[in-house]
C-alpha cells in the first residue's frame, strides 16, 4: 500500500474527487454510524480538503478549515477513515498531514477539534487536549479538543 496525500481547497476539487469525499462520509458517518443529519452545511467551499489515497482509492479524508468558520482558531473536522482502511496507519497520517498543513498555512494558531469520545487517546497521542464537557452532536458524544502551534 503506497499512500499519497493532497490538499485542495474546495473550488480546485474535481467532480469525482468530490463524490469520492461525499461518498466516503455518509458511508461512515451516515449509515456505519447511523446518524441522520446534515453533512452540506455551507462550510466546504471555505474549506481545504485532505485527502489520503492508495492509488484511486480514497481511504482517509478531512476537512481544513480556516480561523473563524467553525471556531476562532483553525478547525479539523469530518475526520474519516475508509472502514477497510482502519488499522493500517492511514488516520495517523491524515492527522499528521493535517497538522503539517495547518502549521505551514497558518501558524502560529491553535487547532480545535470537536472529537468523538471514544478516539479521546488517539488525538491525545496527536498532542491534542481536551477542553470543555463532553456534549452530545447528532446523538453521539463528544468533547473539544485544542492544540497550539508555533
């Protein structure tokens, strides 16, 4: 498995690239999760987008959004792994290339993250820490997480 990373702001996305990212998120997040909300919610034309691919294939995906869309600081969010993808390191380096952009395009800045709980030590071990009360988005709980960069 050769892994490749690109990062492309909305506009520069091609039309399969982006079925490919649509594609990917309700798979997980809407039916392996099974939670009905809405994932067109006006914030990826603002957007950079990161995906991870073997080949063709897309096996990880996030979203990169600049100061001021979602929260003050830079935001990270639909943070997704193809489930054929998982274990093989491809989250890891998604996030870590996520973080390379981020401290290239924008830093210093801090980084906030609305995590699900459950991945609460994998974003740990990224340098991410916690901040604020578990809270429930779409039924599933979550916890924001910050990290600085210089």
């Amino acid at each position: 498995m050769i892994l490749t990373s690109t990062v492309k702001f909305f506009n520069e996305l091609s039309v399969h690239e982006l079925y490919e990212i649509i594609k990917l998120r309700n798979e997980v997040f809407v039916v392996e999760q099974d939670c009905v909300y809405q994932d067109a919610d006006d914030k990826d034309q603002h957007s950079y987008h990161l995906m991870i691919k073997d080949g063709d294939s897309l096996l990880a995906y996030a979203r990169i959004l600049p100061p001021g869309i979602s929260y003050p600081e830079v935001s990270i969010g639909r943070v997704v792994s193809d489930p054929k993808a998982r274990r093989t390191g491809a989250g890891r380096k998604l996030m870590a290339e996520a973080l390379d952009f981020v401290s290239q395009k924008f830093a210093p800045c801090g980084v906030r993250i609305s995590a699900q709980t459950y991945l609460r030590a994998f974003y740990t071990s990224l340098g991410f820490k916690e901040e604020g009360e578990v809270y429930l988005e779409d039924g599933i709980e979550h916890v924001e997480m910050v990290q600085y960069l210089e």
